[in-house]
C-alpha cells in the first residue's frame, strides 16, 4: 500500500516552473532516492510535502488523508518529517534544545525544564549518529558543519514519524559519518518508516535506496528500481547526456616555484600544522570530522585566532589581523557553510558575485556598472548557474546554485591562493565537473590551491599531494603515487 500519493504537483516561481506535474508514490517502509540536477525541483517538491510552500495545484494523500491546509502543522500531524537542505539551528541554544526545540521535557507544577532527562534523550540518539564524543549542553554554534548537519539529521530522528524527508543530508559527512546515518536509516525503514533521501552522491543511492525517482526541469522523468539501474543510465536520466570523465583533472600543468607556506601553525588545538603549495598545485587536505581541516582555513582567513604560525605568500611574511587581509594579500576562500558564512541571502547573484572585489569595476573610483554586470553573467554562463534573473535574491535558488554563487564569488577576486573547503557541496554531477575545469584553470594560469574535502574520490582525483590531518596533527604527506583510499583512512584515523 502506498503510505504517500503525491499527483499532478504544479509550483510556479515568477519566471521558472519548479514543478511541472510532479507525481510520486511512496510504499510503507521503502527508501526511495529523488536525483536530479541543481535547480530541477526536489527541495520544492519536499517543501511541498512538508508544508512549507503550498503548491498551485495537485494532490497529496498521505496514508489515506487527502491534504487540505497545506502548512507545516497538518504534515507533521500527519507524521512527516523533514532535515532540510540548508541548515537550520539555534546557535545559542544547546545540542540538547535544538533536538527537542518545541518538545522540551518538563517537570513538576512549575513545568520547568528538566534537564538530566532532556540531556540524557539527547545523548542516546547523539550517540547512534556518532556525535557520542560532545556534550549535550554544547551551544549548536561551537560545532564544525558536518557536527551541524548530524545535529539536524538526529532531530528528525527524535520524532514520531511515517515519512522522513532528508534533503541531502551527507553534502558535509565523510564517508564514516554517512555510514551511522545509514544504519540509522535501516533501523527506522524497518519499523516502517518510509524515507525519501535527496542526495547528489550516487554511490549512496546504490547503498541505501530501494528505489529511485529522476526529475529534470522541474519534471519527473522516470522512477526506477536500484537493483535494475546503474549510474551511467541515472546520470542520463539527469543530465540527458553521458559525462565520460567524473574527475577531468588535467595532467599536463607544470607544478612550478612554492606559492604559499604554513609552518608550525599552533592554536590550542592545532599542533605545529606545516604544508605548502605550489604554482600550479593541488594540495588536499584530508581529515575526519573534528581533525581541524576548517581551523586551519579559519587561521589562514583571521577569523581564528592562532598561537603563533609563519606563513609566506610569495615568500613574502604573511600575519592576517583581519579577515580582509588574507583578500589584499591574494587569498581566496570558499567556506563549507555557505548559508552563515558565503553568500548574503537576500542581495542578488550579480551583488554576490562581484561583492568581494568591488575594487576591479571601480579604478578611479567610480563603480563601472556595466562592466560589473557583464562580469557576473559571464560567470553565471561559465559556471552554469540556473537563475531565472540575475537581479533575483541569491536565496531563491537552489542549493547547488547557491554553492556556484559562493564559488564564483571567490574566484573573481583572482587570487594567488585558493581554499576551497567542501567547494562542490550539493552541485549536481555535471556542475561537479565545471568546477573541477576551473580548479584546472587556476593551475593553469600558476595560481595554488588549498583543497579541503570529505570526498576521498574527489581529493584523490584533483589533488597531487594530500596532508592528512588528524586530531590537529599532520600525519602524513602523502604523494600522488601513493594514493589509496586505505592509505588516507589509515592516517585520518591517526595510524
Ligand atoms: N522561493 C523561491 N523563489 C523563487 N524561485 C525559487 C524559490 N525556491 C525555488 N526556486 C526556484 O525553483 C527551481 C527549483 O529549485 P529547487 O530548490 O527545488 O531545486 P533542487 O532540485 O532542490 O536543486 P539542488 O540540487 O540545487 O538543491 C530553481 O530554479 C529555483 O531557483
Ligand atoms: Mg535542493
């Protein structure tokens, strides 16, 4: 028995039709994967179940109740549960609130909060997801973005529910992280729940889907069974077109002199951090969660403090006070929360893009208009950004299209250094490869990059070097020829 019809949904934005007719079934009890590129209309459509944007027109039945009021209310009464795409937390308030928010457990007359109960639910589900290691009373705000998402991720998994939607909810786990979510995910699929699971990795899919639902422009194009596919004919069904090479990293660039330098980079976590990077060069920087991958960007980019450290850019002496300082000196950054800390949601794509580097379109001082919106369409071009206008506020696009603003962004400040920190975050296999051309460009034109990923076949495909970090430590520099998976694994774990 279907537990979820959704018929005909139709939702229209001024200027582009995010669902066009959309129709979905859900068996009680069945996992099913919804994929398609960025912007093809999943968030909307799970909005749409949730409550959260009422549709133009169409139907939802979810275990036999026909939907009537389309707010968040009558879902969640009706046993819906939702992680979304973007994160969505209390940062002053407690691990422990932000799984409870709304549900908080209370005693005695006074209904005061009672917190040893509250703290000790929390610590059992934190525990499940592999957040066993923090306290409960920790203010969401501390934690690292992947600690984040797990955090989002267990609060759907405290409620009651029939139906849970998780709208790509690994984009900043790694691979261990992914597989409690998993586990996770079979426990609650054999109690019954039905879950739809959003997510652009698709080896994933192949784990945890019992099926899988293709939409493209806004249309579903085809529901198919896992065990009858294989990711060349889903990457079809998204794309349209076959993509030959995941991972174009070009072999042919000439690694050239030392471009930036860290050395005994120290805060109280990080213990004496040195790597370098080169003309040219890919450098990853691979860690678990919690190793200190995003403390060394946040060094690098003064919005950390550090205990001491030399770094050099261009050999020249390079002591950021500011964070504007990493820009004059030629250091771009890319960060893995784009919500908080990479795009401003409600200015628009153009003002997004060329915010960071006003300067270019205004030698004499006098902002050259033109040239600036010429400049952030052919970046909208380039990196394929789906946006029905460039004036729209950057927070009506999709994810992924957020997260080619971001990279935009930073690359038109042409700087000498790139970090980029989780840079394909919720972009679709095919944008994927656009930003890995451009990371090629940047090589290209004798720039060094900083890559710091969670994806092991990404790093290991666009990097030539890896440091592999763990509990703030470097363990291991490890050269292109001797790239394995076991190898990084080996030294994340600290062996
Ligand atoms: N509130 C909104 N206002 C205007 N347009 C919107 C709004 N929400 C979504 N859209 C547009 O609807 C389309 C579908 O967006 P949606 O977020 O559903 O895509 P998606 O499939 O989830 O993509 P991604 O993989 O990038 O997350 C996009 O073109 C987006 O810009
Ligand atoms: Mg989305």
């Amino acid at each position: 028995m279907n537990i979820l019809e959704m018929k005909d949904i139709t939702k229209a934005f001024p200027g582009i039709v995010a669902n066009d007719r959309v129709s979905l079934t859900l068996e009680k009890g069945e996992v099913l994967a919804l994929i398609g590129e960025n912007g093809a209309g999943k968030s909307t459509l799970m909005k749409i179940l949730s409550g959260a944007q009422r549709p133009d027109s169409g139907t939802i039945v979810i275990d036999g109740q026909t939907l009537t009021g389309y707010n968040t209310r009558e879902a969640i009464d009706l046993g819906i549960g939702i992680v979304y795409q973007e994160l969505n937390y209390l940062g002053a308030l407690s691990i422990a609130e932000n799984l409870y928010i709304g549900r908080i457990p209370v005693k005695g007359r006074l209904k005061k909060i009672d917190y040893p109960t509250l703290f000790a639910k929390a610590k059992e589900i934190m525990q499940e997801l592999g957040l066993g290691h923090l306290d409960p009373a920790t203010p969401v705000e501390q934690l690292s973005t992947a600690e984040k998402q797990l955090v989002e991720i267990a609060r759907a998994f405290t409620r009651e529910v029939k139906i849970l939607v998780l709208d790509e909810p690994t984009s900043a786990l790694s691979d261990t992280e992914t597989e409690d979510l998993f586990k996770l995910i079979r426990s609650f699929k054999q109690r019954g729940v039905s879950i739809i699971y959003i997510s652009h990795r698709l080896n994933e899919i192949f784990e945890v889907a019992d099926s899988v639902m293709i939409m493209r422009d806004g249309k579903n194009v085809a529901r198919r069974r896992i065990a009858d596919t294989c990711t060349d004919e889903l990457v079809r069904d998204m794309v349209g077109r076959e993509i030959k090479d995941m991972y174009p990293k070009r072999q042919d660039i000439a690694i050239g002199k030392e471009v930036f330098r860290v050395k005994n980079l120290r805060t109280n976590f990080l213990k004496d951090v040195s790597f370098d990077v080169r003309e040219g060069e890919v450098v990853g920087l691979f860690g678990l969660m919690g190793s200190g991958r995003t403390e060394i960007a946040n060094c690098i980019m003064a919005v950390r403090k550090y205990d001491s450290a030399e770094m050099t850019v261009d050999g020249a002496a390079y002591a950021p006070k500011k964070p504007h300082d990493a820009l004059d000196n030629g250091i771009a950054y890319v960060p893995p929360e784009r919500k908080s800390d990479g795009i401003t949601a409600v200015l628009s794509v153009k003002d997004n893009i060329t915010i960071a580097n006003l300067r270019k379109f205004a030698p004499k001082g006098i902002m050259n208009l033109k040239q600036e919106m010429a400049l952030a369409r052919d970046w909208v071009e380039k990196l394929n950004i789906k946006v029905p206008q460039i004036l729209a506020p950057v927070e009506t696009l999709s994810g992924g299209n957020q997260q080619k603003v971001v990279v935009a962004k930073e690359l038109n400040t042409e700087p000498k250094v790139m970090i980029l920190n989780e840079p394909t975050r919720g972009v679709d296999v095919g944008a994927k490869v656009e930003i890995y051309n451009l990371i090629n460009d940047l090589c290209d034109s004798r720039k060094a990059v900083l890559m710091i990923s969670s994806e092991l076949p990404e790093i290991m495909a666009m990097a030539d070097r890896i440091f592999v970090l763990h509990e703030g430590r470097i363990t291991a520099e490890v050269p292109k020829s001797e790239f394995s998976q076991e190898t990084l694994l080996k030294y994340a774990i600290g062996g």
